[in-house]
C-alpha cells in the first residue's frame, strides 16, 4: 500500500491536515457525518432549535426579531445566563448545584445592604457579595469532598438556608432600591458600545479567533498530530466577521450593544479557553467523565471539585448582582421564581450533559439564548406565563432525550 493510500485508509477527523489535500469540502462533510454517527453532535441541535424558534416568533409577531427587543433580550439574558455559566462548571464534573438562585439573590441582598444602607464604598460592597459566594461554593465542596454528602442534598440545603438569610438581611421592608445614578445601574441598563468601538471589538474577535486557531494547529504539527488548515481557519474567522459585523449593524439601529453584553460573552470565552487550553480544564473533564480514573492518574480530584463549586457560587453571586443592577433594587424576589430553574435549564439545553464530562462554556449563552427568546416571544405575543414554563419544560427533556440518544450512540460506537 503506497503512503497515498494508507493516508486515505486512516481516520479523518475536523482537525486533520489532510482536509487541505485533494478531500476538500467534501472530506469536511465527511468528516463531520463520522462525528455525528459517532453521537458528538455538539451545538447542531441547539442552533437549529433557535432557528426554528426565532422562525416561528417572527411569523407570528414581525417586532420579534426587530433591533429593540433583541437589544432588550440580550441586556435581559445576561444575568441568569451568568449563573448558567457556573452551573456549567458543576455539571462538567457530574455535580449539581440547586442554590444557586437562592446565591444570587443572597449577593443581591448583601449588596444592597452594604452599599445603600451601610454605606460601603461599591468596590468593597460588591466584594463581599462576591466573596461570599465562593466561600458557599468553597462550603459546598467541603461537604460533598470530605462528608460525602452529596451534592443534591448539599445545596438543595443551601438553598433553604440562603433564602432564609436573604429574607432576614432585607428586613421588614423586603426591598433596597439602588441609587439610579450608580455606577451598577449605568451599566445594566444604560451603558452601551459607541458605534465605532462595536465593529473595532468584532474584528479584534475575528482576529484573535484565527490567532488561537492558528497557534493551536501549529503545536499540534509539531507533535505530530493532525490540524486545521490554514484556509479552513481563515474560512471560520471570516464568516465571524461578516456575521458579527452584520449582527453589531443590525443591533446599532436600535440603542446598540450593551457592555453588559459584551462583559458576558468575554466572560463565556475566558471560561472557554480555561477549560479547553488549561490543565485544569482538561482536570474538570477527566473527572467528570470518570472520577475515580482520574483519581488514579494522579489528578486532585477534591481540588477540582472544590474549583467547581467556588466558580459556580461565585457567578451566581456576579449573577445576582446584575440582576438587582438591572432592576435597581434587590427585594424577596431577586434569585426566587424561575431563576433557579432556568439557569440549570440554560446549562443543560445548551449542551451541557447532566452526566458529566460533555459540554462547554458556550452551552449557557446558547441555553440563555434560547429560554429568553422563548419568554421574549411570548410576551410579544401576549401569552399567559403558563406557557413559558410549558414550552421551556418540553425544550428541556428533549435536549436531556438528545444528550442520552449521543451518549448510547458513543457507546455503541466505542464498542465496534
């Protein structure tokens, strides 16, 4: 067999260098259908799922998918998709975290309380929410790493607790507006992206994209291993800049983009890199996926717990924060009602797999996305919030469905 041939026998994979050698786009295509016989259909559902919803809203309501309300959809999926972000961080290591709308609304009260009615300088008050947060997360680990009490009980516990001392701190009048001339309000609702800036921040996007993808390809030539084309990272950074550019137009002809927004989505791609460039990040998956095996390789799997938990803690904490910011009060509703559902609902829609060890840090934007475009829609619509919880309930059990079908799909392809 001539080297030719025995190249064209192996393995393709999305990364292979040989996708720029005679296979072309078809060999991409190939390559992605052995992906998803293989059961690894990554965020092809959820996309598509958004698609179809944004299609249906807008046939139903022409002002869906107008510059305003998504303006206002994006400002008002910041907070809990923050939260998501950390209940990401749970789930990838096989753990779950019921408190953390019960977190958030704690750091919303405890901001509220230092910064209006003690006075504290906003830096120090917002530190204190903050911190508290991580040392539940850090109390959390502690309980599940050396008790062993597991991690349903722990913050289901939790959740019950902070609630109580949410309830307690915000006292008789059960509410603490926040000055509208501070600086946590002006940038929930006020603050957005001058026009120019926008199109500045989608080409720096554009180009750190193709940077990491080009820097990554090159390490993994000189270890031998396969790699995306050059042509395939410029083909991939160029349709984010065209889409970015065209979405940032779009946007600026209503108030723009909020830095809210923008804070958000910088926060997804920071979690993205640590968790796919990182040890740590390849720590979190190995655990995940098989803690004990992980333990055996020498991993600290009590450590990477606890990161988990203090990470997730801490967002949700930054989450309640954004959301008394964008309400300009902190009261017994902030972290109560659907908050708590919807950020696990965010995580686990957007891809992240509530067994553990599958998903990534873009599962809670793709998973906010979709909950808020479903509440959005039928706002617009003038529906009964009955059925929200209706159609995000059915949303949810099939992308739990979807991510059992790929993990049974895995399996049998890891036998054959």
């Amino acid at each position: 067999m001539t080297t030719r041939e025995s190249e064209a026998a192996a393995p393709l994979d999305l990364l292979d260098e040989r996708l720029r050698h005679g296979g072309g786009w078809r060999a991409v295509a190939r390559a992605g259908w052995e992906r998803l016989r293989a059961g690894d259909v990554g965020p092809l559902p959820i996309v598509a799922g958004l698609v179809v919803i944004w299609t249906v809203f807008q046939l139903l309501n022409p002002a869906f998918l107008s510059s305003a309300n998504l303006v206002n959809l994006l400002m008002e999926s910041v907070a809990v998709g923050v939260i998501a972000l950390g209940v990401v961080c749970v789930l990838l290591v096989g753990q779950i975290d019921l408190s953390v709308g019960s977190v958030s609304g704690l750091s919303a009260a405890l901001t509220a309380v230092t910064f209006v009615n003690s006075g504290w300088p906003l830096p120090l008050a917002l530190a204190a929410a903050i911190g508290a947060g991580a040392a539940i997360g850090w109390l959390y680990a502690q309980l599940v790493t050396r008790l062993g009490v597991p991690s349903f009980v722990a913050t289901l516990a939790g959740l019950l607790s902070f609630l109580g001392l949410q309830l307690y701190l915000l006292g008789s009048t059960g509410a603490i507006n926040l000055p509208y001339d501070s600086g946590p309000v002006h940038f929930a609702q006020l603050a957005f992206v001058p026009e120019w800036l926008s199109y500045l921040l989608v080409v720096a996007a554009a180009l750190a994209l193709f940077g990491a993808g080009h820097g990554l390809a090159r390490t993994r030539r000189a270890a031998g291993l396969s790699a995306r084309s050059t042509p395939l990272l410029v083909a991939r950074s160029a349709a984010v800049l065209v889409g970015g550019v065209l979405a940032v137009r779009y946007l600026n002809q209503g108030r723009g983009v909020g830095w809210m927004v923008v804070a958000f989505v910088a926060l997804v791609l920071v979690l993205n890199y640590a968790l796919t460039r990182t040890a740590w990040g390849r720590s979190v998956f190995a655990v995940g996926g098989n803690a004990e095996a992980a333990r055996r390789a020498g991993i600290n799997v009590r450590r990477v717990y606890t990161s988990a938990f203090v990470l997730c803690s801490s967002l949700a904490a930054l989450g309640g924060v954004l959301a008394a910011s964008r309400l300009a009060a902190a009261n017994q509703a902030s972290g109560a009602g659907d908050v708590n559902l919807n950020a696990i609902a965010a995580a686990v829609i957007g891809g992240t797999s509530l067994f553990g060890g599958r998903g990534s840090a873009f599962s809670a934007l793709l998973g906010i996305l979709v909950i808020q475009s479903i509440s959005s829609g039928l706002t617009l619509l003038d529906l009964d919030s009955s059925f929200r919880f209706i159609v995000t309930g059915l949303v949810l059990a099939l992308a739990v469905a979807l991510d059992s079908a790929a993990r049974r799909s895995r399996a049998a392809h890891g036998r054959a």
